[in-house]
C-alpha cells in the first residue's frame, strides 16, 4: 500500500466500527454471519477452555484434571518436543536470512532493534499458555476427507497468564500467536456407529446450535452436551496442528515502511512416534525451489495445468502434490491489492516483477485455459491471466493470510479472560473469514439434508455469489471497505475474472496507486 491510501487503510476496521450504525441491520447482528457454522461467543469459550475443550484435556486426554497446562509443561510433552525444536529453526533461518540481506539493520527482542523479533522464550515460559480463542467448523473441506467430513478446528491464543484481567475490562495480556487443533469431523472409532455419528448428524447439530439464543455457561453446556455438536470431538481425532506467530515487526523509520512478518508451520500427528511431526503446509508453493529448479519447474506447470487439475484450481478445491511444497511460510502485512504483490506466486507468472524464467508464460495460461472449454470445463473465477494469478497466491497459506486478515490472522477471537470480553475485541474474525461464513452454512446445510454440496469457493478478496443476497451492501460484498474491480467505459479493457467485483449505488471503486484497478468501494467523490 502507498500514499495516504494505504496509511487511511489501516484504520478501516476502526472506521468501520464507527459506521456501523449506518450498515444494514443484517450486517451488524452479532453472530448473523457465523451462526451454525463457527462458536465465538467469549463467556462460552471461557467455560469450555476451562472443561473438556481446554488444551489440556485435547493434549493429555488420559489425565481428567481440568486445570489449564503452561508453555513450559506443554512444550515438555514428548509429542510436542518436535514442534518446539521446528520454531527454533525457523527463528534462526529468519535471523540469519535478515543479518545478510540487510546489514544495516539491527535484529533482536526487544523496542532497541530496528526489526524487533518475537521473543521465543515465551514459549517455554510457565507464565503464558495457549487460551481457546474460537471453535471453527470446516467440514466444507469434506470434499478432501469425505470420510472424515471435514474437519473441526480448535484455536488457541497465545496469552499471560499472569496478566490478570482488570476490574475496568482492560485485556489480559495475548500474545500474537495462534495455536489451531485440526480434527477430523467424524470420529473413526464411531464410523460403524450409525447415522448418529455420519456427516449429516453432524452438519444438523451445528446448524441447530447455531439457532441457540444461549450465552455464556448455558451456551456451553448445551455445546458440549450429549447431542451437542462439540459431544462428538475426541482427542484422538486430531489430525494436525497448525501455529501461526508473529515472528517479527518493524515499526515505520527512516529505514523502511511498517512492516509485520507471521511465520506459519503445520504439525502431523504421527501415530507411530505419538508426536507432531513437521509437514508442508497445504497448497503453500515452494516459491524457491521451484524457480531454481527447471524440472521440477516444468513438471509444476505440467501438472497445474492439465485440464481436470485446472478445473479443481478454479473451483478452489485442488490439493498440490506436496513435493510442490513448503514447510514454512512467511506472510507480511501491509499489502495492496495487486495480487502481483503478494509473496507466494510473486515472480511464477510472466508480467511484472516476474523472474528470469518464469514458470508460467501468458501463452501457457490462455492456452490452458482455451483447452480446459473444450473439455467442458467452465472457469467461475479464473477467466483471464490476472484472475490465474490472483488465484494462484490466495489458495497458499500466506497469500490467503495476506488478503483481508486482521494483520496475519484470520481468526484472532475475543479476549474471553478479560473482565469484560465484549469490550475487548469488536469482532472475532476478519472480513474474509465473515464474507466465508455463507458458503460454510450452505454446505452444512446441503450435508444435513443429503444433497451434494458446492463446495467451490470464490477469491479470498470477495465471496462467492451465493451469499449476495445477505452479504449486500456489506463490506463483504459491495458495501463501503468492499474490494471491488474500477470497471473503464471501454468493455474489452474489463478483466473478465474481475468485472462482477462492483460497488452498491452511491459508491465508487477507488484504486490504490497508478496501475492497479483493485480498490475498495468509498463513497463518491462530489
């Protein structure tokens, strides 16, 4: 982002706060969006982290005692010593990365660093541990596991536990750090137990949960209860862990823009060795490697672009052969709205800021996709070279992260140990993860009901438009902060993959910078 443009963008959310009043009812009911398909309310998050859904009880499932585990405890587990020693790594690539990169700048804990590092002690530390944040249901990924019907994710915010709250509602002290616990939906202990364990049981009681007007203890325990969505999660369900910390910020100077990195890892659970063992991060491509070797460069494009691969990268339902992948990811932020900009596939795609060598000619990608019509397949989102790329960064890990999160994270949650958790935080997720909620509950909706599901999703920047109706004049749909798409008179100058990407009457698409035409929707200059 440059200019006033990108400075005003980092206030948005407080503006938009201050706007609220004038949003449709629809777009300020508290848990409208989420409902039935994610559990955010802080006063029932702070009764379930302290029972059943505590990190303690979904790590150590053999030991009853419900009293929370620190970070010094937690990192001691055997099954967790992997993932210490992984983050350690990372910290030392990136120090070292940075020490030779830009010499002339300080590294370190602390305010006296010009790039100021996450301290990494924290994390063996007796006085911080991992506070349950949010519940997400994801068994729109069922398409992946349909075994498994998808997964339930369980997230964990890295907090002092020694901070506590303050009687006038001030926060306690949270870290910027998430730990997600992926579980798969459906239990394979239960998988001969009947309808009372099948996908469609499951989808019914998390939509009917979601029409609970319950807060707090109440809410919690009909959550956790025998028919309760959350009675069916098992520890021995978790498939993975993933973690996401902010390894490192640079305040604005003389030297450099503002500027946070997030470090992302994925843990498999291996149930030979019971420990979490490093694995790639799905769909995150291996940028690197991938340039510097022209085999597996080739065999990348190849494989992309086939046909029925092309399709499933369209539909936003592929699945990267990992020896494609990496292992850790890196996401800054701030970021505009070019996708160009955006670090996963920044140099991949021939234009501009493309290597030497780019994986991808424009010839390649037209050609891919002229072959992909005359298989019967019909693009929904990628229509043009543009809109190829753009996709090409949201499916990582880091590209996603990059687009319309609250810093790195999608999911930060409320504050559920301050005095008054409803004060802390104005909204749980970002927009992203709101303008998501509508395809979520439609695929539950279609599991519950025995209908195949459309599990196809749209760009990270902007829903799908299944969701128009109740997204409409919203900030996820076309309201003001709506990405959007500056349409030109001339018709044929219109990106294809982007030109349903308006704004409502009233509003116009305003650019940032000289060439891009990705912007956001304001109000209409007089």
């Amino acid at each position: 982002m440059i200019g006033n443009f990108g400075r005003a963008l980092r206030f948005l959310p407080i503006i938009l706060v201050l706007l609220c009043s004038a949003l449709p009812a629809h777009a300020i009911e508290g848990a409208a969006l989420e409902r039935g398909a994610a559990i955010t309310d802080p006063l029932a998050l702070r009764e379930l982290d302290g029972g059943r859904i505590g990190l303690k009880r979904i790590v150590l499932p053999a030991n009853a005692d419900g009293t929370p585990i620190d970070n010094r405890d937690l990192f001691a587990l055997p099954s967790m010593g992997p993932v210490r020693r992984a983050l350690d790594r990372e910290f030392d690539r990136y120090v070292a990365a940075h020490q030779s990169g830009l010499p002339q700048e300080t590294i370190g804990v602390g305010p006296t660093f010009d790039l100021q590092l996450f301290d990494r002690t924290l994390l063996d530390s007796s006085a911080t541990r991992f506070v349950l944040a949010g519940i997400v249901n994801r068994m729109d990924r069922a398409y992946l596991s349909p075994e498994s019907c998808g997964e339930i994710r369980l997230i964990y915010r890295l907090t002092r536990s020694t901070a506590a709250p303050a009687g006038d509602g001030t926060a306690a002290a949270r870290l910027p750090m998430t730990l997600n616990v992926v579980l798969k939906a459906r239990s394979e202990n239960t998988a001969g137990d009947g309808d009372t364990a099948g996908c469609a049981e499951i989808a019914r009681r998390w939509l009917a949960a979601g029409e609970l007007s319950l807060t707090g203890a109440g809410l919690a325990k009909e959550l956790a209860g025998e028919n309760g969505p959350l009675g069916l999660i098992r520890p021995e369900n978790i498939d993975r862990i993933e973690t996401n910390l902010q390894i490192a910020h640079a305040p604005k100077s003389a030297k450099r823009d503002f500027r946070t990195d997030y470090l992302m890892k994925v843990f498999r659970f291996d149930p030979k060795s019971r420990a979490y063992e490093e694995a790639p991060l799905e769909n995150q491509i291996d940028r690197e490697r991938i340039l510097a070797d022209p085999d597996l460069g080739r065999d990348f494009k190849t494989w992309l672009l086939d046909p029925g691969h092309l399709n499933e990268f369209d539909r936003g339902t592929i699945l990267i052969p990992e020896r494609f992948l990496a292992k850790a990811a890196i996401a800054a932020t701030p970021v505009g709205f070019d996708s160009s900009k955006l670090q996963p596939a920044f140099g991949l795609v021939q234009g501009e800021g493309a290597a030497a060598n780019p994986v991808f000619s424009e010839s390649d990608i037209v050609a891919a996709l002229r072959k992909a019509a005359d298989f019967g397949v019909t693009s929904e989102n990628i229509r043009s070279v543009a809109g190829f790329k753009r996709r090409l960064n949201d499916m990582t890990c880091s590209g996603c992260h990059q687009t319309r999160g609250i810093g790195g994270f999608h999911f930060p949650g409320v504050d559920g140990l301050a005095a008054h958790p409803s004060n802390t935080t104005v909204v749980p997720g970002s927009p992203h993860f709101f303008g998501d909620q509508i395809r979520r509950r439609d695929i539950l909706a279609a599991t519950r009901d025995g209908r195949q599901p459309d599990y196809s999703r749209g760009f990270s920047s902007r829903p799908q438009t299944r969701g128009r109706a109740e997204l409409a004049g919203t900030e996820y749909q076309d309201g003001w902060g709506a990405h959007c798409y500056q349409q030109k008179p001339n018709a044929n100058d219109n990106d294809r993959s982007f030109k349903s990407w308006t704004c409502a009457e009233g509003l116009a698409c305003q650019v940032a910078g000289k060439t891009s035409r990705m912007g956001m929707c304001f109000v209409k200059s007089r």
